[in-house]
C-alpha cells in the first residue's frame, strides 16, 4: 500500500493514511474535542500553521466547529463519527479508510456523514475507502464498488457494471384510470398487479428494451395516469450475487486482485 | 519536536482524563496505597512466630522487601496497564493505536497508564526509606549508586515482566493467570530472601529468571553481608545487567508478538 509494505513498514504507511473505525473511537474520550486534535497534531508532527489551516477548514466541511469544547464521551454518536473523520483527516493522508461510518446512526445522522464524505470526495484532496453493509452509503458515495465474499472479490467495478453483470432489472410503476388487466408490453413483464389492475408494476432489463418504450407501449394501450420508474435495487442485486450456488468459489483471492 | 516531548503530551492528556473525575480517583489512590500496608503486614506477622527468615533478621527483611516493593510498584505504574492487552485485543482498540505513527508498546503503555498507582508507589517508598533508616549501613558514595541504581533497575525489571507477560496475549487471548503467575508470583519472590527457597525453585526463579538482582543482591552489598548461597559479592552491582536482559528479552517478545498480531476481526 502506497508501495509500503503494512507490517514492517506501520509507523511510516501510518503518516501516509487516515482511518476511521467505526465502532472504536481515536479520540480522546474524556476531554474536550480540541484537545484531541491538539493531541493527533503532536502526534503526526504536523506543523502548527498547517495543522491550523486543515483543522480550520475540515471543521467548516465537516461542521464540527460547535463541539470543539464538548467532552468526547458527551457527543452523540453522529457528532462524534464526523469528529473522527476530521481527526483522521489533520495529517493530510493520501487515503481515508472508514470501516462502517455509518453504523449505529439514525437516519438523520447517517446523511449528515454521508453529505460530509461525500463533500470530502468531491474535494479531491484524498481517496476514501469505505467499508460497509449500508447499502445506501454506496449508492451514494461510491464509483468503485468491490464485493467480498469469504475472502474472495466477487465484483469489482461501478455500480453500474455491477447491474449490468448481474441482471438487474429497471421497473416501471403505472397507474391507470380504472380497472384494467394484465397489460401486455414487448420484453417486459408484469410482477405486480393491485388495484384491480389500477396499478401495474413492470420489470425489464435494460439491455433489451429502454424506459421510454415501455411507457410508450403502456400509454398506447391502456389510459394512463401517472407513472414512476425506480432503479434498479442494489439490495436485490447484492443478495442475489451472495447466494449464487458457487461450490467453487468463483472469485479472485484478496489481495491479488486489488493492487493500483 | 522529538518522541520524548510527544509522549510527555500524551501522559499529560491521560493524567488530565483521569483526574477528570476527582472523587473517584481520590478513592481509588487511597485504596491503592492500602494495598502496600497489606504486604508489610504479612512479614511482620510472620516474625512473630520466628526471628530469623532463612538466615535474615526482620529488618534485614524488611529492606529487601522495600525495594522490592518500590522495583514493583514503579513496574507496575509503567506497565501494569498492559493486564488489560487482552481487551484491547478483544474490542479491537489495538488496531486504533497501530494505524498511528508511534510504537505500538509506548502507545498502550501510555493508555493504560494508571495514575492511581502512584499512591502505592509512595507507600512503598515510606517503607523502603524506614528500612534504610533501621538497618546498620555504613554508607559510602558507592552504596548511594547500588542504591539508586537497583531502584531502577528494579522498576525496568518488573516493567520488563509485565511487557512478557502481556505479549503472551498475543498468542492466547487468555494468558492473563500465566502472566500474573511471573508479575505478582515475582513481587513475591523478590519481597523475601532467596534463602527461604527450595533449591530448584530458587535456581529457576532467582537466576533463570533474574529476580534475585531485584532485592535480594543489591541488599547484601548495602549491608556488607557475604552470600549464605556463596556467590560472589560483585553479584550485588549486576542488577542493571539483569534488567538490561529481561528488558531485552520483553521487548523481543513483544516484537514478535505485535507481529503475529492478526486482530480478531470485530
């Protein structure tokens, strides 16, 4: 990693990267958030100005500033995952691991963190890696996905490539005027019918066919009312991909596969 | 900004975390030093039913078991924290300090540093400075260096245990009993002379394990008195030496322990 290697060489790969746990603190947990980020600085041997100047800005991104005086042990969860991101942050690493930062939060905090890594990526200062079972936070945040199983690399790509590889399917939700029966489209197929038939669910893979020519087929026929079309489900996707018979692991062994 | 002043500040912060609750750590720094009268009481009971304890008169004995007990409570502040490796290992604390840019020893050294114990440590100072007082020493410049120096030595020495002891942790997530057999079990060797022991005991525990150079060594040369056992008398100016070697041999172990570290994967 960062052409280091991780046991001999720890005490130099550490100034190099950043981690986040999200179950174990790095902070200091009795005194006030300041003085843990005082603490890291001496730490990482980061010169004053400059740890001024990072400190200064990853508060503003990371809204921190109102806490710097509170204990750790009396910040709430959400508060205190985006005092550890920023703490991980001080040294200025080439890349931020996160291990599940978003475990344990209530909805309204999860966002928080998400907007903040996602404002972080967008930056561009540093690479983030994250570790997850939030589906959610992937959706969100990530460009690179890799799937692990049992140790082995069942995907690795974008999100789409992952849809695609996997064959997930797009649906299109009608609603129609009036009871209505099973509408018949071109390559796309009904899984739902409630209503009597007001409101019609269809799924169809995107290789075979397009969104548009299936509502366009829909309107045709029958009268329509209002429509949705959601993308396709990355939990459906992951828990497919997870059960997949594979007696022989199909995967590439961790490690080989994630260099570069 | 070298490694000393980082470390200060570090210890600063633990001091300043742990005396953040004041009642608290009142109580527990006097319950600590209790510990210490407890220890004394043991021999002065015991030399209530003899007067002699393989050879030594009860002040004599006294001496050796102040610096033993001061070698152990200075062990003990430095690096008793390490009893709590284990957990560190179980929750996965250890892998918070080893993505930091510090020696993965110093760093939990730091953390499980217990201010409280300095209560003890005092205690056990009283008693060494009224055994010195109440035994006959014709003190010469000489003697104030083997004194000072088997105090330290004494203190890297029990460190030194306590560093092995934990590294086991490393190896068997539960080897807490096997390391309190060597930290505790070797407070309490030191505390006597090595006289009382049986001689394949005394050969292990005294020599193999170096703990006859915490006390009982160092004693004879401050009080002039040749070895009952007939080693030679410069045996009294080698603690350091075993210091150096179990420190040596703690720190091996510990390296080759951090190493085989895995995590438990929480």
């Amino acid at each position: 990693m960062c052409g280091l290697r991780p046991v001999p060489d720890r005490v130099r790969l550490a100034r190099r990267i950043g981690v986040v746990f999200g179950q174990r603190s790095q902070l200091w947990w009795d005194l006030p958030l300041r003085e843990s980020f005082a603490l890291l600085r001496h730490i990482y041997r980061v010169p004053a100005a400059e740890h001024a100047q990072r400190l200064k800005n990853y508060v503003d991104l990371l809204d921190v500033g109102p806490l710097l005086d509170t204990p750790v042990r009396q910040l709430s969860l959400g508060q205190r995952m985006r005092s550890e991101v920023t703490a991980a942050l001080l040294h200025a690493p080439e890349v931020l691991f996160l291990d599940e930062p978003t475990i344990g939060l209530d909805v309204v905090s999860k966002e928080a963190v998400r907007s903040a890594l996602a404002a972080l990526a967008a930056t561009g200062e540093v690479t983030v890696v994250l570790t997850t079972h939030d589906l959610d936070d992937i959706e969100r945040l990530c460009r690179r996905l890799v799937v692990i199983d049992h140790g082995r690399v069942m995907h690795d790509g974008t999100l789409e490539e992952l849809h695609r590889a996997y064959g997930s399917r797009r649906r299109v939700i009608v609603e129609l005027d009036g009871p209505y029966g099973r509408l018949e489209v071109p390559s796309a197929t009904v899984d739902r019918i409630e209503a009597e038939g007001r409101r019609q669910t269809l799924s169809f893979s995107p290789s075979d066919t397009t969104a548009a020519a299936v509502i366009g087929a829909v309107a045709a026929a029958a009268p329509l009312r209002d429509l949705q079309v959601a993308e396709p489900d990355i939990d459906e996707v992951v828990r497919r991909l997870y059960t997949t018979p594979s007696g022989v692991p199909s995967g590439t062994p961790l490690g080989e596969s994630l260099e570069g | 900004m070298n490694t000393v002043a980082v470390y200060a500040k570090l210890i600063g912060a633990q001091i300043r975390s742990q005396t953040s609750y004041r009642r608290s750590f009142v109580i527990d720094m006097i319950s600590q030093a209790a510990v210490t009268v407890f220890e004394v009481v043991a021999i002065v009971v015991l030399f209530n039913v003899t007067h002699s304890l393989g050879g030594f008169s009860f002040k004599q004995t006294i001496l050796i078991s102040g610096l033993a007990l001061t070698g152990f409570r200075i062990g003990d502040l430095v690096a008793g924290g390490l009893n709590s490796l284990s957990s560190y290992v179980r929750l996965g604390q250890l892998d918070a300090l080893l993505v930091r840019p510090l020696s993965s020893l110093g760093q939990l050294i730091v953390n499980t540093l217990e201010v409280k114990v300095i209560g003890s440590l005092l205690q056990a100072a009283v008693v060494l400075a009224i055994a010195l007082r109440i035994n006959d020493i014709s003190w010469t410049p000489l003697k104030v260096v083997v004194l000072i120096g088997s105090i330290a030595s004494a203190g890297v020495s029990i460190s030194a245990v306590f560093v092995a002891g934990s590294s086991l942790t490393f190896w068997f997530i539960d080897a807490q009993q096997v390391s309190n057999a060597f930290t505790f079990g070797g407070r309490d060797f030191t505390s006597y002379p090595i006289t009382v022991y049986g001689s394949a005991f005394r050969v292990v525990f005294a020599y193999v394990v170096p703990f006859a150079f915490v006390a009982y060594y160092p004693v004879l040369t401050l009080l002039d008195r040749p070895d009952p056992l007939g080693m030679p008398s410069w045996f009294g100016y080698c603690s350091p030496l075993a210091a150096a070697v179990l420190a040596t041999a703690a720190a091996l172990l510990w390296r080759t322990g951090i190493r085989h570290y895995r995590g438990t994967g929480s």
